[in-house]
C-alpha cells in the first residue's frame, strides 16, 4: 500500500501546472485584453459591434485563462474541475444578472428627475 502513493507528484492532478503553461497563459490573456483595449479606444465600430467584439475577445480570454491557468481539460483525472465550473457558471451568471436588475430597478424607483412644470409643484420638506 505505500508503494503505490510513493510519489506524490506522479498524480496528473498534481503534473499540470508548469511555467510554461502559466506564461503563455499570461501572455494570451494580455494579447487578448490589449487588443480589446485598442478596439475600444479607436472609435472605429458602431456601439453594437464594439460590444461583440470586446466580447469576443473576453470570452477568449476566459476560455485561454480556463485551459492554461485552471487546466481545464476533458481528461477523466480532471473531472471534478470541469464539474464544479459547470456549477459555478450558472451561479455567477445569476448573481451578475440580479444585481443589475437590483440597481437598475432602484434607480428607476429612486431617482426619478422631476420634468420642469413638475418641479414647481412637488411638495418639499419644508412645505
């Protein structure tokens, strides 16, 4: 029995992180981002576009952060990785989405701008 678990670094768990890995992890998520951030600054697409595109290449950020960081892959030793992602993705999503809904509705509902007849007319405080 403990000639089977002699090595700890001989689980693929273990093995998969490396230099490399990590630095092209970085060097792509940079490309990626820098590429969006001169997209964005050349004023070049319409509002729609840009936000395909910046998205685009988020995405692709993601999924290089995903594979090179992470070590997400769909060998049977990583198994759980891709499982618990799968679990969390829709949980952020929810979380992201619900917050903005809570912002955008308590903005509608407290900060209404008078219209300028109206303004007049509104009671204060002090009336």
């Amino acid at each position: 029995m403990a000639g089977s678990h002699s090595d700890p670094l001989a689980h693929p768990e273990v093995r998969q992180g490396s230099a490399v890995r990590y630095i092209a992890g970085f060097i792509s998520t940079v490309v990626l981002m820098g590429a969006a951030l001169v997209v964005t600054m050349r004023h070049g697409l319409d509002y729609q576009s840009l936000v395909e595109v910046v998205g685009g290449l988020a995405a692709l950020a993601l999924l290089s952060q995903a594979a090179l960081f992470y070590g997400l892959d769909i060998s049977r030793a990583q198994i759980w990785k891709g499982v618990s992602l799968i679990l969390t993705v829709p949980l952020f999503i929810i979380t992201v989405g619900l917050t903005v809904w809570m912002f955008q509705s308590l903005d509608q509902r407290t900060m209404v701008m008078p219209a300028s007849n109206a303004a007049a007319s509104q009671p204060t405080l002090l009336q």
